[in-house]
C-alpha cells in the first residue's frame, strides 16, 4: 500500500471520527431529550452526518476529487443505500437482539463503514 493511500486512509478515519460524532451525538440528543423515537432520531442525525462527511471528503480526504452533479448524485444514491443499511441494523439490533439503541449505533456504524469508503470514494474520484 502507498504512502499515498495509507495518508488517504488516515484522512478518512479522521473525517469518519469526525462523522460518527456528529451522527452518535445527534442520535442521543434528538432521542433522550427532543424524545424522538431512536429510528426517526437515527435518520436524521445520520443524514446530518453525512452531509459533514460529504464536505470533508471532497475538501480534505480524497485529492483526486472531482466536484460535479455525477459525484453528488452517486454520493447522495451511496448514502441513501449507507442510510437503509443503517436503519435495518438499527432495528435488528435494538428490536430482535435487544441492545440499547447507543450500542447499536455502534455495531451498525461499524458494518456501514466499509460501504461508505468503498462507495464514497468511487463517487467523488469519477
């Protein structure tokens, strides 16, 4: 792996961390005191997130980016597609596992990570 790739990979978690903040945060915020059920809580504060994510990867994590309404529609089409992965995680894990809703957060974050990379950077590189 170059030493281009693996800077990439490091700008990508940080914006990540950054990201997961952002969604965990609002998540919790919007559910224990705005008492929004925890699914309509996910998707809104995973939609914030995303936009943050979008903003960031395209200034700071992927240098071959291209602005353009192509790489917009493919970011936007990958995070609706991250977003229902999201929420059926959501669900599954806090509905049939019985987890708290924050630690499901966290088990779907981690499965909705890769797809995100994968995609995220096919759709600002095209």
């Amino acid at each position: 792996m170059g030493n281009k790739r693996v800077k990439e990979i490091i700008r990508f978690v940080i914006v990540g961390g950054i990201s997961f903040v952002i969604d965990y945060m609002g998540l919790y915020v919007l559910t224990e005191y705005v008492n929004i059920n925890y699914l309509i809580s996910s998707s809104i504060s995973f939609t914030i997130a995303v936009i943050v994510n979008y903003i960031l990867s395209v200034k700071f994590v992927f240098e071959e980016a291209k602005n353009g309404y192509k790489q917009l529609i493919l970011f936007i089409i990958s995070s609706i597609v991250a977003l229902f992965l999201n929420q059926i995680c959501m669900w599954f894990f806090v509905e049939m596992i019985t987890l708290h809703y924050m630690i499901s957060k966290i088990l779907a974050t981690i499965i909705v990570t890769m797809w995100n990379y994968i995609t995220k950077k096919k759709s600002v590189e095209l």
